[in-house]
C-alpha cells in the first residue's frame, strides 16, 4: 500500500535563491486525503487534507500563495509547485497547489518580440531565458533549464521546424511555449511537450525545465482491460462534432497574405455519408506557404474522419502505480494496451496517455489514467 506526505517550504530571496524553497516550514506524514494530477502541456494540480488538530498548522497561514508543495509517495516526488489556496472547517484545512507551469502564466513576453526563420527550439529557448533570467522579479530564477530538444518535421525524422516568423506582443509566456508544442507535433504523431519538472528525491529542491521534441513509447508490458481485469469502471466519450467530410482553411503567410484551400473527402469514411456532409471552416493564424496549409489541413481532416474515444480509466485500488514513478513502466506521453468490451463500448489498442488523476482516500490508492487515440495512429 503506497504512503504520501506533504511538504511545505519557505521561499527563498531573489537574491539568494531566485525565489526557489529553502527552508522546510512543515513536514506532514499524517495526510487524511491527497490528490494530484498531471497532463501533457498543462498545469498540474494537487490537494492535501490535514486535521486542524494538528499543532504544524500554526503560522502557516501567511506562506499562502508563496510557499513551494511537495507531495511524495513512498519516498519519491509524485508532484511539485506553489501553495496557491485554502479551504479550512472546524474539522480540516485543504490546501490546493498548483504546478510550477502555472508560474509561466503569469508573465509575460516584452512587446512585438519576432523571431524570423528560427527554428522551435530557438524561440522556446528564448522564451524560457526570459522567464528564468530577463525578468529579474520572475519566480522562476531557481529552476534549472534542462534539455530543450527541436522538433522536427516526422517523427524519428532529423529536419528541424523552421518557422517563418513568430511575433508576440506582452503574451503570456506559457500560451507561447503551448502552442510552439502544437505547432511542433507536426505529424500528429510527434509527442512535443514540456514540464518543469522537481527532482524526485524528497531531500532536494531541484526543478528543471525541459522541451521534448518526441518523448512517447508503445509500452507492450502494460495492459489494461475491462471487465476481469484491473479496470473498475470506465468513461467512454466519443464526440461527434469533430467528424467532418470537407475542410475550408484559411491561413495568413508571414507576408500577410491570406491563403485558401478546400480539402475533401468524399468516401464517406465510418457512414458520415449516410446523413449527409459535415463542413467546417479552420483559420489558421499563419502558415509558412500554399503547401503548409494544404499540409495542416489534410491532417486535420483525417483527424475528423477517425473515430475519436477519449477515455478515461477508474483502476482498482491499489492496482497500479502512477505513471512515472519507480516500477510503474509507462510515463505520460506513452502508449498502452487498452481492452474495453462492455455493450456498446468496443476498444481494443493501444492508447495515448494523456494525463492522470490520483486520489489517495482512507489509506486506498486510486489511478484514473486519461487516454485518446492519438493522432496518426
């Protein structure tokens, strides 16, 4: 049975520690409930719950919004970022905790900054320098910049994105690191992420940041199944909205010329043709030139003419290890071996690990894993 703690530190000054933890404020091992999650290019969360009986809690109060969470399980950092809320009763105190993405959301690139025929991996990196170092008053100054690798046209492939041009005016730094991520998962297969991830040893206070060009394996040891397996219950979602038989694209060059292009498919591909066409039309805020656009375009719409499950799995508890720790064998980003037959639900592949939610409750470790069937798969 896995156990959790909950740490709470001081932050450092700028001038010492570039606002990252130092001091530990409080170590609570008797953790009522925790939950933590984490999904690609996005802001984790976390929660823990301590009886207000308890004497740590005193004096805590005024590190709200500044004091660095760190939640292990077993000895190894599941989760790392800012004391960000309150939610306190007679009975227990809650403390919410955000990633240390969220604190990319709050600052912001300088005005009309350009980057011409650079390559992704340039831009980010001069996004982050920014964050960590141009912004003196930044929070991030104690993070480590780790590997920040460049995208590439194919997966496994060695041509590095070059962007024409990308322009950004006092734009919120982490909307510009995600959407280069979306535009280096050039194929649909590509697995572009970042993290700032904290190290894993509960003994150190390291976060880096790193920029994944394609972190993502098919992990074949991994399979998971409903019913009479370690699935308990399941949530299928299908939406039929993004089903579409013709797109109309527009798209600004880095001339501000606007480009047209009509893809279709006239097959009728899983009976769309039965009920008659589905149309949409796409803006796309630039594209390097006539091909790129027909590129996007035809991506997109094969992405429309596929069956889309999102689901999201409810494990037995205590049946399987979040994704990244030690033993686990799968990460984010990861494929796995999905097998789901119950009534109209008919599953069985392998699927993209796009995120997880953990709640330990009443001793009971419960993992929720995201996935979707990734594109160009």
């Amino acid at each position: 049975m896995a156990s959790y703690r909950a740490f709470l530190y001081d932050t450092s000054p700028a001038s010492s520690g570039g606002f990252g933890p130092s001091t530990l404020l409080a170590e609570f091992e008797k953790v009522k409930n925790v939950g933590w999650e984490r999904h690609l290019n996005e802001v984790g969360t976390a929660f823990f719950t301590i009886n207000q009986d308890d004497p740590k809690l005193s004096g805590l109060r005024s590190y709200k919004g500044k004091a660095h969470v760190r939640i292990t399980r077993d000895n190894e950092v599941v989760f790392g970022g800012i004391w960000g809320g309150l939610s306190a009763n007679g009975e227990d105190a809650i403390f919410y905790a955000y990633g240390y993405e969220a604190l990319l959301y709050s600052l912001p690139t300088d005005w009309n900054t350009r980057w011409q025929d650079a390559q992704i991996d340039t831009i980010v990196t001069d996004l982050w320098t920014r964050a960590k170092t141009t912004l003196t008053w930044s929070p991030l100054g104690f993070v480590t910049t780790g590997t920040i690798q460049a995208p590439v046209t194919t997966s496994g492939g060695a041509t590095a994105i070059v962007l024409p041009l990308y322009r950004t005016y006092n734009k919120r730094i982490l909307f510009c690191i995600r959407e280069l991520v979306a535009l280096g998962t050039s194929d649909l297969t590509n697995t572009v992420y970042f993290e700032l991830l904290p190290a894993t040893s509960p003994t150190s206070t390291t976060v880096t940041f790193n920029f994944w060009k394609n972190r993502s394996t098919d992990q074949t040891d991994v399979k998971w199944e409903y019913p009479n397996g370690l699935v308990r219950d399941f949530n299928d979602d299908q939406e039929p909205i993004l089903a579409r038989n013709d797109i109309v694209s527009v798209g600004s060059s880095p001339n501000d010329i606007l480009l047209r292009q009509e893809v279709d498919h006239a097959g009728g591909t899983y009976g769309y043709e039965t009920i008659g066409r589905r149309m949409e039309p796409l803006y796309f805020a630039w594209v390097r030139d006539e091909d790129e656009l027909t590129r996007v375009s035809a991506l997109r719409l094969a992405r429309a003419l596929r069956p889309e499950p999102d689901l999201r799995l409810n494990m037995n508890a205590n049946s399987v290890k979040p994704p990244g720790v030690t033993g686990a064998g799968y990460t984010l980003g990861d494929r796995v071996r999905v097998k789901v037959k119950r009534g109209i639900t008919d599953i069985d592949q392998y699927m993209f690990l796009s995120g997880v939610q953990v709640l330990f409750l009443r001793g009971q470790e419960h993992v929720q894993p995201w996935l979707m069937d990734r594109s160009g798969s």
